[in-house]
C-alpha cells in the first residue's frame, strides 16, 4: 500500500500561531491526524472554530513568547507579521517557521489536490466536495469553517485556496475549482483587474484541470496550460443543469457534459449557487472518475457546512446564521431563503464587514439587502487592520427603505416578529448579537409556556 502521508515530523511539536482561524484551525486538525502533537496560541475570546480543537484536545494558549520551546516548528496565521513575539523567539531559537500557504503546499504535495478558489462560494463549494468524495474514497480536507481532517492513505485532499492578499499563490494543485472573480478586499486589491491577475497567476500553478463557472466574464478569459472546464445552465457551458426544479425540500437537475447525459442529481440544498457549486462537485468527481451513483448518494447527506446558511428553530421563528458579507453573497442567501420559506416573512440583521469594504460598496449592500422584508444594521465589525473610516452603519440604514439601527444592548425589536425567519449575516462577531436574540426568544418562549 502507498504511503501518502506528507513527510511530517513525528518528534517536533507543530506550534500554530493564530490557531483560532478558520483555515488554521483546520490545519491543525489535520496535522493532529496526521499523528503529531499540536498547540497554539490565540485570543481569549470564544470562537466557534475552537470546539473542533478541544475535542481533539489540542491545547490552545494566550499569545505569550514563552510558550516556544525547543524541538517545535512554527505555522504562523495569515494575520500576523515576523514581529510578532512568538514568531520572533522562534527565529531567534533557529526553530522553522512556516507560513499558513507555504505550510499547505507542503501537506498536499502526496495526494491528487483540488483547490477551492473564488471570491464567495469557497467554504461551501470545498464543504460539499469533501463530503462527497470522503463518502467515495478517503480523504483528507481543509475547509474555511474550521474543519480539518486527514484520513490514512487518503487518495484526494481538498482545500479551501483563499486569495486575500494573494495567500492561495504558494500552492500547486492537481485540480482547481473557481467559483468566481469578484472585486472583494479594498483594503488590498486596487481593483477588479488587480482580482483578475491574481487568478490569472494561479491559474498558473494547476496541473491538471481548471473548472470555471462559466457566466463570470473575467473567468472566460483565464488562460492556462491545463483544460478549463466551464460549468453553468447555458448552452456554452461544458457541464450543464437543465430542467432545474427548486422546492422547499431542495432542487433536483439533469446534468449534461458536452452533450452527454450524466444523469439526475438532487440536493438538499436551497438558492441558485448550490446548484452551481454542485456542479463544480460532480464535474471534478467524474475526471477522476468516480462512480455517478456514488456521488449522487453523497449529495443526499449533505448538512452544510458552519456558518452557511446554518439554522435552529425556537418556537415559531426560524434563526439562521450565515456569513455573507459581500453584496452577492448577500443576495445568494436570500435567494436560499426565498426557496426554502416562499410563505415567511425574512428578517436580516446585517454586521458590515471591515469600513473599507462598507464604503466601497455601499450602495450595493443597500440595493441587495433592501430585498429582505426588514433590515437590521449593527453597528460596523472592524478588524486589527482597520478600526475606524469614513462611513458608519447609520449611511448604509438611510439608504435602505426597510432598514434600522439594532444594538446588542436591545434587540427587543426583534420580539415584534411571528412565523418568521431572521437571518443574521456577517464575518465579524454577529454571532454575539444572535445569541442575545435567542436567550430573549427562549425567555419569552417559557413564560408563554
């Protein structure tokens, strides 16, 4: 049997710098399965990504330079500089240091690798992909909501490729699936050509195949030494979904490749993108030519992934936690949410993701967001880069007709709202005002009772 394990050292201890991150922390998942010992350090504060890593128990402590100790290799979070104490004991220590990208190509080196790039779409598209081929064949993965996982002579190892300061470029996949190019980031893309070229670079380092969604202009014009595969609804597209249903129970669709056809695939799954990402999903199972009916017997399974689209139910009202936080990923869930609750009034509370990013799309978030029936706006989510610009959360509510303030401090707005569905959305700290909601939901709810 081939040994595919990447060549890790068992005696070090792997130190993750960082390691609350979503791509971090399912890093260090990986690598805990790969048969090392993990730490790391990071903030006090909860996060939801830090679960996964006490049930493994890794151990995670307060930044503090006194945690590095001889014998350990260093990953260090895409967040932070060389100045960072911890990183600066080490190299003072002569002890290697990685980056989080660098750090990833070195583990999927072994294994035919897919990577999921694309401006909105990627935690989703990589969720689903794992799951099915984890279903199919072993696998290993590194999804951006936090989960990891290696498996023993795992045959593919799926990877979210984030672009954000062009993070994806020290990797080389087998495959790549892009989702879309969109002008996200201000605070460090100059513009969308400045998005284009990034791809274009990346496009590069693929070695076998690239399959684009087929209606972004900017993905028909990458260029690259490897076939790209384009997939849509449209005629032009090499993997087509036609006579596509939706329904409160999810959406079922032909799927035709160049003319051939592959079959009926039906998931549990709501909005318009799902079916595309699914597409994406089968068009890379089927080069590698995995069983159809395995694959469709996967999709049925599929749960989500955290934090997309993720629901509860307290009393009559539907909660839904999602992370968009761009205008078109905005719209895409709403779109899911129409689907899935055509009858329900659709309630969002909207955090604003960085003030860059709120100023450079302003009008584009008050445009998608007015099409939910009753906005909410907190106030907006900084970032360690980024603490304060030239727009507040009161410039994006007066350009919404159905739009208002909300504050942690009183969510009791919320209360008025029967049968319905909220959907908090945001990359920040949104949860926060969500569970507020739902401790005065439950309370509410028991003295109903």
């Amino acid at each position: 049997m081939i040994n595919n394990e990447p060549e890790l050292n068992k005696d070090t201890t792997y130190f993750f710098v960082g390691i609350k991150g979503t791509g971090m922390s399912a890093m260090a998942l990986v690598v805990h399965d790969m048969g090392c010992k993990v730490e790391g350090s990071d903030i006090e504060k909860y996060t939801f990504t830090q679960k996964g890593l006490e049930d493994e128990g890794i151990s995670v402590y307060p930044f503090n330079p006194d945690n590095i100790k001889p014998g350990m290799t260093l990953i260090v979070g895409n967040a932070f500089k060389d100045d960072q104490p911890e990183v600066v004991r080490a190299k003072e220590m002569g002890l290697p240091v990685y980056r989080y990208p660098e750090f990833l190509e070195e583990l999927i080196k072994n294994f035919t690798s897919i990577a999921v790039c694309g401006a909105h779409g990627k935690t989703s598209t990589s969720g689903l992909l794992a799951h099915v081929l984890s279903g199919i064949a072993p696998t290993d993965y590194l999804v951006g909501d936090g989960t990891g996982n290696a498996t023993p002579d795992a045959r593919f190892f799926v990877y979210e490729a984030d672009e954000y300061r062009r993070h994806f470029m020290p990797t080389y996949p087998d495959y790549a699936i892009m989702t879309n190019i969109d002008f996200d980031h201000p605070d460090y893309y100059k513009g969308i050509d400045d998005v284009f070229d990034a791809f274009q670079t990346f496009a590069s380092h693929v070695k076998k195949g690239i399959f684009a969604w087929g209606d972004d202009p900017y993905l028909r014009k990458i260029e690259a030494d490897v076939p790209v595969y384009y997939y849509g609804t449209k005629e032009k597209d090499d993997f087509r979904a036609t006579d596509i249903k939706r329904t409160t129970t999810g959406s079922t669709f032909n799927v035709v490749f160049r003319g051939k056809n592959l079959g009926r695939f039906e998931i549990p799954l709501f909005g318009e993108h799902n079916v595309l990402n699914t597409l994406a999903v089968i068009a890379v199972a089927y080069f590698e030519e995995v069983d159809l009916d395995e694959i469709k017997r996967e999709l049925l399974t599929f749960k989500g992934v955290k934090r997309r689209f993720s629901q509860i139910k307290i009393g009559d009202m539907t909660i839904i936690d999602d992370y968009a936080h761009h205008p078109s990923e905005i719209k895409a869930t709403l779109d899911a949410a129409r689907q899935e609750y055509p009858n329900k009034e659709i309630i969002v509370v909207f955090q604003p993701h960085t003030f860059s990013r709120t100023i450079a799309y302003l009008d584009d978030f008050a445009k998608t967001l007015g099409k939910a029936d009753k906005v909410f706006v907190t106030k907006i989510y900084g970032s360690p880069r980024e603490k304060s610009g030239h727009v507040t959360s009161q410039d994006l509510v007066d350009k919404i007709d159905n739009g208002n303030l909300i504050s942690e401090d009183n969510m009791s707005p919320l209360l008025d709202y029967k049968n319905a569905v909220i959907i908090f959305m945001g990359a920040g700290d949104i949860q926060k005002y969500e569970r507020t909601y739902e401790e005065l939901l439950s309370h509410l709810s028991k003295k109903v009772n």
